[in-house]
C-alpha cells in the first residue's frame, strides 16, 4: 500500500471518516437525547442542538489559526481525531448535562482543527494531486470524498 499511494493518508482517510461519523451521529440524535434522556425543554433542546452546529462550523477558524501558526496540518488532524474522540468519549460516561455540553465542546472543537486543515494536508500531500488519473484509478477528489461518504452512511447503522 505505501507505493501506491501516500504516507500518512490512512490516517487522514480514517480521521475523516471518524469525524463525519461523529457529527452526523450526534446531530440526528441530539434534540431526542436532550429532550427524553436529559428532560430538557424542546426550545432548549433545540437551542443547543443550534449551538453546537454553529460551534463546530466556526471552529475551523481557530484550528487553521493554530495548526498555521503552532502545531503544521499532520499534528493538528491528529490532534483534532483525539479531541473529537475525548468529546464521544465524555459523552459516553455520563448522562449529565455538564457532560454532555462538555464533550459536544471537545468534539466541536476536534472537528475544527479537522476541518480546517485536512483538505490542506490532503491537496498537500505528496503525489496525491499531481498524480495524472489513469483508467480503473482513483483521482484525488473521489478519494478525499470517499471517507465523507462513509463515515455519513455508517450513521444509519447506528441507531
């Protein structure tokens, strides 16, 4: 697998995957897992379910600063993977709202440095997007979508 495609991209394609799975997953459930697991009103409920959307999408903001700036992409997608895995695992452990608004932050922001900096790692990458694509060989966009597609439809095996 090393020569025919690029150092590194397993785990950018595993990361992106796991990230996609997580929020999706935690988008379709949130507002019935506030509601009937928590007994939060529904204006609240939906409220936070708005919240951590907004979170997680201007969070690439900050996480392209900091990946910039400190930490370089590789560090940053692999710190955004653990940070999104500490949020999943935070929401796991208890069923308390400090806890759950606690790992929703954890995941919004693992999604941040994700989002903001895998496209970056993956055009960088070397070989993947000055590689010519030949018959019977995927092009660079059908492999950047392909952990998007997965990690989306594994959402609906899980209830």
């Amino acid at each position: 697998m090393s020569g025919r495609y690029p150092k590194g991209l397993f785990l950018l394609f595993a990361t992106e995957m796991w990230e996609r799975f997580s929020f999706y997953g935690i988008s379709a459930v949130l507002v019935l897992y506030l509601t009937t697991g928590l007994g939060l009103p529904d204006a609240q409920a939906a409220l936070t379910s708005g919240a951590y959307m907004a979170f997680t999408f201007m969070s690439p903001i900050l996480g392209g600063l900091i990946a910039d700036r400190l930490l370089g992409l590789r560090y940053s997608v692999s710190l955004g993977g653990v940070l999104i895995l500490l949020g999943n695992l935070v929401l796991a452990w208890r069923e308390a709202l400090p806890f759950v608004f606690a790992g929703l932050a954890l995941v919004a922001l693992g999604t941040g440095y994700l989002k903001a900096t895998a496209r970056s790692w993956w055009v960088t990458t070397k070989g993947v997007s000055r590689r010519p694509p030949l018959p019977l060989r995927t092009t660079p966009s059908q492999t950047r979508t392909l952990p998007i597609a997965r990690g989306r439809s594994l959402t609906i095996l899980c209830p």
